[in-house]
C-alpha cells in the first residue's frame, strides 16, 4: 500500500505486487487512519473558508494542473502501451488534462460567481423541453467554446416540474451554505479515464462540502506522482489525500467510522460488493435488503449504450463518416469506456442497410490497432465470441462484430457492458416516427444501464420528425443523449451533468446513482442532450448546418490528432484568442 500527502517527483508511486488479498496490518491502518484524520481537520477548515478564499485555492488548482499536463498525458500513455508518435495519444490529452482542467476552470468560475453574491446561471436563457421540464443551455458556455467547438450545442434538461427560477436560485449545491459540513468523502477512482478522478474529487469538495479520500484504481498507480502535483494546493489544504492499494483497502476506508459518503465509478459488481459484501453473503444480504455498507453511496457504473440510427438518403462520404463516427464510439480509449457505444440499432426497411455495415466493417479494420491494455478484455472478447459463434473478426482478431439476426439470442449483448471492443448490430422494423418510437421502447426496455445513448440522424429527419422527436428523446431514459455527436462529448463538457438517468437503487443500480461533473452546480439534472452536426465541415456548409467543426480529434481515425489534443489542453490551461488559428488549422489535418 502507498499512501502520501506528497511524493516528490520522480518518486515510485506503484503499488507492490500481490498474489492476492492481504488483511491490513496495524501499520497500514494506522497510515490510513492519519490519513483520514487529516481530512478531518481539512472538511473543518473547509466550512470556514470564505468563497472568494475557495474560488482562489481552485484556480490554483487550475495553475498546478496546467504545469503538469505534459507530464500526465505521457504517463497516461505509458500506462496504455501507446507509441509516443501514435495520434491516439491525442486522447489522452484530451480526455486527461484537458477535460480536468476544463472541469476545474469552470468550478472556479462557479465560486467565484456565488462570492460576488450571482448564481452560476444568471444571464444564461432557460427554454422548455417536452414533460414540463426546463432546459438550460451549457454549451457554448463562453465565446471561446462558441467558436472553439462551433456547431456543438449541450443543455442540461431538468427533472418535470422544476422551474427556471428555482434553477437560477439553487445552483451552487453545497456552496450556498458552505459552513454545513459534509465530512470526509471516500473516492474509489476509475481506472481507465484519468480525468475521472480529479473531477470525482472535484465535484465531492465543491458541490458537496466534502474533503476527500481519493484511492485510486491499480491500474492508475503511476498516476500518483502525477495527481499529487497537479492537486497539490488542495492536498496542502488537507482537503484531498491519495492512497492506493486494493479492494482490501478500499473496503477498509469505505467503512471507516470517520468516513461520511462513497463515490465510485466502475462497475456494478464492485459496487455491490462494497454495499452488500462479497459472494454468497453478500447476494443474501442484498436479497433481504440489509446492506453491510449504511451510509450514502453516489456511482457512475457504465452500462450497454445504443447507437441509433434513423433512416435517410445518405451519401456515399456520409455512409463512411458515420462508419468511423460508430466505430469511435466503440473503440475510442480501445473500448474501455463506461460510455462506449455498444449495439448499433438500424431500420431493419433502410435500402442503405448493408452499405452502411459493409462501411462500419470497413472502419473496425482500419482504425489503427493498439494493445488491449485493460485486464480482463481478452477473456471477455472470448465471451462474446462464445455467445455468438458467427460473430466477424476484424484487425487480426482484435476487434469484433456481432450482426445479430432473427435466429440470435440478443440477451448476452443487450444485458452485458462487455468493456472491450466487441460492437453488436440489431435491427428493428419500420421507419419515421413509428421506428424511432419502437426504438426507444426497445433499448429502455431491454439494454442494460441508462449512462448514455447516441441518436445519429440527418437534420431534415430531425425537422420532419418536429416534435415526435423531441417527445421520443423525453422518453429516451438515459443521462446524456447525444443527437450526432458520441455520449463522450458530454463527458467533456464540464459544465453538463454527467451521471446515470435518475431514479436507481443500490439494490437496482444500472448505471449508478448521482451525478458529477456539473460545474454550473444546478440543482435538479435529469440529463444531458448534446447535439453536433451530421457532416463535418465544409461538407456540413454545404448541405446547410451552419458548422465549422471539422472531423473531431476524437475519432481514432483522426491523423492529427495528438497534436490538436495538446493544443486544446493548452488552451483551457490558459485560454487566448491566440491560440485559436493553431487550434484550427491542426484540427483541419485530421
């Protein structure tokens, strides 16, 4: 077990090598014990500290983690087994440090608002979504995302009933009465996204008064050195402490008396371990309602996420963009998402059918091949293989395609987040409104978890479809719902809420329960909707959606971007309008 306030850098920050689980010796619980005495003292310190004070320690945070941006997108890369020259580092950038860092800015911004005596959404225009909800624009929030992400849009829908007002008054959280403590927080961070657990501790200090333990997953253990310099100010500020070690020390710190609330983002067989205990004790306790854990838990827990797609007339260069823009769903950080795209729903009736998957085929061979670095990714690929003998290969047996038929069972797919690059195809019969809705009934129905679900739709079906589509989207039971865009990019909109569609249990927990990210701090988020053009420009010019985004550095079939990744860090680190032409022309290249 490693367990630090500081590490100098350099310094080792691997966990040691074990053959299995060990029971805590009196050392380590007293390393943690300490640990979490410090924290202690920090929430304290924490409730009284003025906000202007609170919004100064977070742009120092904004300032420590610029400084390490090189650093922590190198180290990400390493953990993965990327080649230094390999464009996907770009995802590391902008998954890692530009996504913490955007998320951090933007709460600095909050606080600071809420010290001058304004809410975190005054001047920004509600509208009204279908079910008597009230949508609140996030992205574009500031006139450098206006241009920076031009043709993007993100709102933040509330739960039915909540007023426009309400919104403007109760967003702040926790920070409108900052003296009511909420303890000490124990963060169990993700171990496949390094943004996530900076922004999971983030989002516990910030919106929930909290200081925080952070134990970060095994597989990060080289990102230690690295958080702890990039946090430093609120490690100093005995607001944050880092540990690591395994589920022995997870287990300890989760039921630790001084430990007041758990986060965790993972999977839901971890988090049902933690609430209920493990193997057969722990199914009898869950099966009787007396959970071993018995105080609050918030998770974001992934899930089985659909790919939509509405029939049109697409072009030749439309069919193969929306290849590579499903493929990206799936194979981005190479399929170890939470949000990844799993099952390509299609018209059973659309004529361009089969050029679309003989295109989507075509994608999953020639996006650049990489390691399976995650564990268990291998074993669960031979699952799917297993399940679905007919199933297609592609990238010398690195990547799997199941076109389920008639004859196919579509349960393993549908009820198993596979986290590896397997991507299923089903079909569903009929076309406009009908379709959409059938869709809709289906994937609530049937797919496991609600974190996200991607609709990919030509805008004049949008506008044919009017308001059926936007009733259908209502109906669409998920956090973030993206219409032309992948789920991820309301991942990397701090300002969007991001967590699983309201209303799970610990005892029915899908995708988790809570959300994070949230740096306008609204009350009340039922779910994301982000919206992005159907074409890239200049193609999206011409066939008229004002848009001047090219292919996004996302797509792992975009050849600059690593390059663009480091720029877009870069710029929310310290923003410049002379940053933009660089931005742009870089993006251009891909």
């Amino acid at each position: 077990m490693t367990i630090a306030a500081h590490t100098p850098e350099g310094a080792s920050s691997s966990a040691p090598a074990s053959t299995g689980p060990q029971p805590l010796g009196e050392r380590e619980k007293a390393e943690l014990d300490a640990a979490v005495s410090d924290l202690v003292a920090g929430a304290a310190a924490w409730a009284a500290m003025p906000l202007a004070k609170r919004a100064g320690l977070l742009s120092a945070t904004h300032t420590a983690m610029a400084a390490q941006a090189q650093r922590w997108a190198t180290t990400a890369s390493d953990i993965k087994g990327l080649e230094a020259a390999s464009p996907l580092v770009g995802e590391e950038w902008i998954s890692g440090p530009y996504a913490a860092l955007a998320g951090v800015g933007s709460l600095a911004h909050s606080v600071a608002a809420l010290a001058a005596g304004k809410s975190p959404l005054a001047g920004i225009k509600t509208g009204t979504a279908p079910g008597n909800r009230v949508r609140i624009p996030v992205l574009p929030h500031t006139a450098y995302e206006a241009l920076l992400l031009h043709g993007f849009t993100a709102e933040v829908w509330l739960k039915p009933g909540a007023t426009a007002s309400d919104a403007v008054k109760k967003a702040g959280l926790a920070e409108l009465t900052p003296k009511e403590s909420g303890g000490v927080g124990l963060v169990l961070g993700a171990g496949n996204i390094t943004s996530i657990p900076p922004l999971d501790v983030l989002y516990e200090i910030v919106a929930n008064n909290r200081a925080v333990i952070l134990k970060l997953n095994p597989i990060m253990a080289d990102m230690m050195n690295v958080y702890l310099a990039a946090l430093e100010p609120l490690v100093t500020a005995k607001l944050l402490r880092i540990v690591q070690g395994g589920a022995v020390e997870g287990s300890y710190l989760a039921h630790h008396p001084s430990v007041d609330h758990v986060h965790i983002t993972g999977s839901s067989a971890t988090h049902d371990t933690i609430v209920w205990g493990p193997g057969t004790d722990g199914a009898a306790r869950k099966a009787a309602k007396t959970p071993l854990l018995v105080k609050p838990i918030t998770s974001e827990l992934g899930g089985v996420a659909p790919i939509i797609l509405l029939p049109s007339t697409w072009t030749k260069r439309d069919l193969r963009y929306q290849a590579e823009h499903v493929a990206t769903m799936r194979l981005h950080n190479g399929g170890y998402n939470c949000i990844a795209g799993q099952i390509v729903v299609l018209s059973a009736d659309w004529p361009q059918k089969e050029q679309f998957l003989a295109e989507l085929r075509a994608a999953l061979e020639r996006t650049p091949g990489r390691t399976a670095w995650y564990p268990g990714s291998e074993d669960r690929m031979s699952d799917a293989a297993a399940c679905y003998p007919n199933a297609q290969k592609f990238a010398a047996g690195t990547r799997l395609l199941v076109d389920i038929t008639a004859e196919d069972d579509a349960t393993y797919l549908e009820k198993t987040e596979t986290f590896s690059p397997v991507l299923g195809v089903i079909e569903v019969p009929g076309s406009g409104q009908a379709y959409l809705d059938a869709v809709v009934a289906t994937v609530n129905r049937d797919f496991l978890g609600t974190l996200g679900a991607n609709v990919i739709a030509e805008p004049s079906v949008i506008t044919k479809l009017g308001s059926g589509f936007w009733e259908a989207m209502a109906e669409l039971e998920y956090g973030t719902i993206a219409i032309n865009a992948w789920t991820g990019v309301g991942f990397l909109t701090a300002t969007a809420s991001w967590g699983a569609f309201p209303g799970h249990t610990i005892d029915n927990v899908q995708s988790g329960i809570g959300v994070v990210h949230n740096a306008l701090l609204i009350d009340s988020p039922e779910r994301t909707v982000v919206r992005g053009p159907f074409r890239p420009f200049p193609r999206s010019f011409v066939h008229g959606e004002f848009a001047l985004f090219p292919k996004p550095p996302w797509f792992v079939t975009a050849r600059s971007a690593q390059r663009t990744g480091k720029l877009l860090a870069g710029f929310v680190g310290k923003p410049s309008w002379a940053k933009m032409p660089g931005i742009f022309i870089s993006a251009f290249r891909a």
